[in-house]
C-alpha cells in the first residue's frame, strides 16, 4: 500500500477541504443548535460530485474510488458531522444499485444518486432488528406484478429527504438470513410513510427518521438481483459503509485535536500556557498518534476496495479502531478545555455529541469484532 497520494486524490481532498471550511464549518454550530438539515449545502456537495464517488462515470458517478471518498469524508466530518452522515449514506445507497442492479435499475435509480441529483437512504434497521438484522420482520408479499410491504425501519439516516431507499425485507417462509430480499423504494410511493424524526443526542444536523411501510406496493422491477439475497446486499452494501464512518470518525478526531491544540496554547494557568505542561502535551501526543494509526488502517481498507480485492475484515478493523480512538480524542480534548469544554459556546462541546454514534452505527464496536474475530480465525 503506498501512502503517497497521486495528484488527483490529493486534488479531490483540497476541494472537499475548501467546500467544508467555507460552506460547512461557519454554520455548523448553528444547523446542530436548531436541527436544520443542510439542504442547499447537500445539493452543491451533489454537483461537486461528493455523492456517488465510488460510482464510475458511465454510471454518473465521480469514479474516483474509495481511497478519494475517505479523503473528502474526513474533511467534511471535521467542519460537520452531520453533513458527512448525509454524504456518507448516500454514498453507501449507491453501493447495491451498482453491484446488484440490472441496466434499467441502474439506468432509472443509480444515475440521478450518483450524479447528486437524488438523496439515498438505507433501510435495514428495526426496532428488534439491529445488530442482528437477520431477525427483521418486515415482509414484502408477491401480489401480482408487485410486492406489497408491510412493517417498519428505524433509524433511517436521510429517511425523510431520501428519493431512493434501498430496503431489505422479509420475502418467502424462510426465517432465517436468507429469506430477505433487496428493493428499490421510490419516494412518494404509496404506503410509504415518513414517520417520528428523532431526537438525538448528536448529530442533530442529519435527518434520521422511522420509515413505516403500510401496504406499500413496490413493482417486481424494484427487485435487487433475486429474491433470498437481501442479507448479503446488506453485508456487501455495510463493508464499504464502515469505511465510510471510520473516515467520518477520522475526521471528527482531526477536528478535537486542531481543537485541543489552539485551546492548550491560548489558556493560561499557574501563569503559563497551559501547552507547556506534560499531562497535556501527553494527551495531544497520544491523540496525535491514534490519528494516524486510524488513518493507515482506514486508507487500507479503501485501498483493498479500489484493487477489488476482499477488504471485511479491514473495514471492519477501520470502523472498530477509527470510532473508539475518535471517542478518546474527544474525550481528552474536552478534558484539555477543562468546564469551558462542558459549554455549547465550544466547539468541542458539539464534536463530543457528534462522536459518540461513530461506535454504534453500521455496525456497533462489539458487532466489528465479531467480524474481525471471525476473519482472522
Ligand atoms: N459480504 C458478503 N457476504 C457476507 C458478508 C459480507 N461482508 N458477511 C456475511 N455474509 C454472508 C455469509 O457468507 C453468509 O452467507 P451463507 O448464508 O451463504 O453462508 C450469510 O451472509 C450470513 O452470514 P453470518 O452467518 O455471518 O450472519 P450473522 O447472522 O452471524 O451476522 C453480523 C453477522 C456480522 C453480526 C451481521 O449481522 C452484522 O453485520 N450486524 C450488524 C448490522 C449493522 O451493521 N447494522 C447497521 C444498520 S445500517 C446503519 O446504521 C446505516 C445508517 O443509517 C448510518
């Protein structure tokens, strides 16, 4: 792996660095105090090409591979967490459409997704069905020349703004992992309902919703690939998802550093910077340290995806290292600022929120090691 970046991923960097620090970071705070989501931010991300990265040309899509996509992602986390949620979601929706899709899905519910015309949600969370979604009882019954679908998704990021959702669901008897199947559900379809918008501790920027489906009538043409397939669409799809949150994670932790640094240096006590004492210099070295370490990691695992060699495990290691090592930054950072770090007026106040999700979602800490477990043995 060379940790050399060519011209063009450090270029894509540089854009997605500019876009954040001019578009994102001044309203960050505000959008995260009153819950707004970014929708004319989210649109320009769109035409800059940050939603379906991974995606070829032919398709719509930037084309500039996994690696690229965790370089924008981090910038984008450090001025707005919400924000990189929204981007990295849509990111993961475009991911089954193109493995899985035939030419007319990819034709009619890939390209607008790629292009940042459209929004992409994911629906396989239930209220009984998280770390073990297999256990989802959602059903899509074939009735006719369609299936219709009845049940319910929690937890959907972008839910209520998503023009496509890609949703897995129970078909057939089988009770088990392989009696799931894969959808493409239309905005504005029948039966669709956008239900309770959550309240969240962090993140509170990003719209994250209940979707309800009541007699929700999906045609057979919205099936992804065969019906039985739906748990691996969802594996496949959460593999290049989890280098996605490690990469927000990354850039969340840059951002509690940055913020740590600057905070150390200004703040005096015992009549001296506060940068000059040992227990703080160890806290930004180790933080420091961590960074990077999540960095390689996270890079591989993208890496590993761009050659089209098999990359579970590393994304797995990625997501695991990068949002456990994000909450510990943040930790030391707040801890760094002292009680004016328990105050919104700072940023890490917010950062701390926003953080906290990296090791719960797409997969929980304990969910990566499983994985990683599995793998390695
Ligand atoms: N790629 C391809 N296939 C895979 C796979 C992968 N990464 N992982 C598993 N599979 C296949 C297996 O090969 C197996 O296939 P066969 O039946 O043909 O043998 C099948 O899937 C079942 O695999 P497991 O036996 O490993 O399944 P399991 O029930 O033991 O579950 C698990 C394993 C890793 C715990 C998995 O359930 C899991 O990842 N859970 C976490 C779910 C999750 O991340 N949810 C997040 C919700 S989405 C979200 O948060 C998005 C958002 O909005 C931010």
């Amino acid at each position: 792996m060379s940790f050399q970046l060519s011209s063009e991923q450090e270029m894509i960097r540089l854009m997605a660095r500019d876009f954040a620090r001019n578009e994102l970071e001044p309203n960050a705070h505000k959008w995260d105090q009153t819950e707004t989501f970014p929708a004319a931010a989210v649109k320009k991300m769109g035409a800059l090409g940050l939603l379906g990265m991974m995606i070829p040309p032919e398709y719509d899509g930037a084309g500039a591979g996994a690696v690229s996509y965790s370089l924008a992602l981090q910038e984008i986390a450090y001025s707005c967490a919400s924000t990189a949620v929204t981007m990295s979601v849509t990111n993961l929706s475009c991911d089954p459409l193109w493995k899985f899709g035939n030419d007319q899905q990819k034709e009619r519910h890939l390209k607008p997704l790629a292009a940042g015309l459209a929004l992409g949600a994911f629906a396989i969370t239930e209220s009984g069905a998280g770390s073990d979604p297999g256990g989802m009882i959602t059903r899509a019954v074939e009735d006719g020349n369609s299936y219709l679908v009845n049940g319910s998704k929690i937890f959907i990021t972008n839910g209520g703004y998503a023009d496509t959702i890609i949703l897995v669901a129970r078909t057939g008897q089988d009770k088990s992992n392989r009696g799931l199947s894969g959808f493409i559900v239309e905005k504005g379809t029948p039966g669709l309902i956008i239900g309770r918008k959550e309240d969240k501790m962090g993140l509170r920027a990003s719209n994250t919703v209940e979707l309800l489906f009541e007699d929700c009538r999906i045609p057979k043409a919205n099936l992804l690939g065969k019906e039985g397939i739906g748990f691996k669409i969802a594996m496949v799809a959460l593999d290049s998802g989890r280098i996605g949150i490690a990469s927000q994670s990354l850039g969340i932790a840059r951002a509690c550093l940055d913020e740590a640094i600057q905070y150390a240096k200004n703040r005096r006590q015992f009549g001296k910077s506060i940068n000059s004492f040992q227990a703080i210099q160890w806290m930004i070295a180790d933080s420091a340290t961590e960074i990077e370490a999540a960095h390689c990691l996270t890079i591989q695992a993208a890496s590993l995806k761009d050659q089209g060699l098999p990359f579970t495990k590393e994304a797995s290691m990625a997501k695991l290292f990068s949002s456990e090592m994000a909450n510990r930054v943040a930790y030391r950072t707040l801890q760094t600022h002292g009680g004016y770090g328990y105050m919104k007026e700072y940023k890490i106040e917010r950062l701390y929120r926003d953080v906290r999700v990296t090791t719960i979602y797409e997969g929980t800490s304990e969910v990566q090691r499983i994985v990683v477990a599995r793998e390695v043995m």
